[in-house]
C-alpha cells in the first residue's frame, strides 16, 4: 500500500482540493484503462456516425415519397433532430480525446511524482548518512568518548555506564 505524507493543511486551504485530494488518483490511476475506456467511446461515436448517415439517408427517401406541407415539418423536425445527434456525436468525440489525454497525463504525472519521490528519498538518505558520519567523527575526535570506548572494547566496564 502507498504511504504518503499528511497534507490535510495544502488540503483544506487549496481551492480546488489539494494534494492527498487527486494523489490516490493519480498514484493508482491505470492509463492503459482509460486509453482503452477513450477506445471504447470513439468506436461507439463511430457508430453513432453511422446511424446518423442511415438517418440521413431515411429523410431523404421520406422527402422524395411524401410531398407537402406535412412532408416538410417532418423533413424539418428530422433535419433539426440530426443537427442534434451530430452535436452529441461530436462531444463524445471530443471528451472521448481528452479521455486519451488524460491518460497520457496521468501516466506523466505518475512518472513525475515517482521520480521525485526517489529524488527526494535520496537527498535523505544523503543527508542522514552525512549528519550520522558527522556524528561519529565529532564523538571520536572528543577524546574521553574515545577512551570510554577503546575500554569498553576491551573488557573494562566504565562507572556508571554511559547513556
């Protein structure tokens, strides 16, 4: 399981939320998914095109058998109806692309986030092993540590024991 920092603060004062309120998402999101889901939605708005055509092609027909006033209102109302699936069909298209994007996007920031995770976990590291290596060289250099221990090492138990 991932463990991530407290951010409940950046949370609470971010407009739009903050970090832990998208992190989930983006840690656990599955671009293969969503580019799959956006797949999913283009051969569907495909489809759509094509019923759409076949429509079409029925107004069509309609206009040549069926004359008129009443002709004409359904040739109209069919008309108008298309201009509308079309519309439909075209916002699947487009969300289905930014679909695509986003998983793009998450697969970025997922690569982004782990990378500064393990800059970061580095620069710890770093710094941990440099503060604990200052540590031992200040503590042997003080000369009575030194001797405490060059004793200790050799049997002899100082009074009382250092904490």
């Amino acid at each position: 399981m991932f463990d991530f920092p407290n951010s409940s603060a950046m949370d609470a004062t971010a407009s739009s939320g903050g970090p832990s309120t998208f992190l989930m998402q983006i840690v656990t999101g599955q671009p293969q998914q969503i580019a799959a889901h956006s797949t999913g939605l283009l051969q569907k708005a495909t489809q759509f095109i094509s019923l759409a055509e076949e429509f079409t092609k029925a107004g069509e027909q309609l206009s040549k058998v069926w004359s008129g006033q009443a002709s004409q209102s359904a040739v109209q109302k069919i008309t108008s109806s298309l201009q509308s699936f079309q519309k439909i069909i075209q916002v699947i298209q487009n969300g289905a692309k930014l679909l695509g994007i986003s998983g793009t996007l998450v697969q970025s920031a997922q690569a982004a986030y782990k990378s500064r995770n393990a800059e970061v976990l580095m620069r710890a590291k770093t710094a941990l092993i440099g503060y604990v290596a200052a540590q031992a060289v200040k503590e042997w250099d003080d000369a009575g540590f030194r001797q405490q221990l060059i004793e200790a090492l050799s049997g002899q138990m100082p009074e009382p024991w250092p904490l």
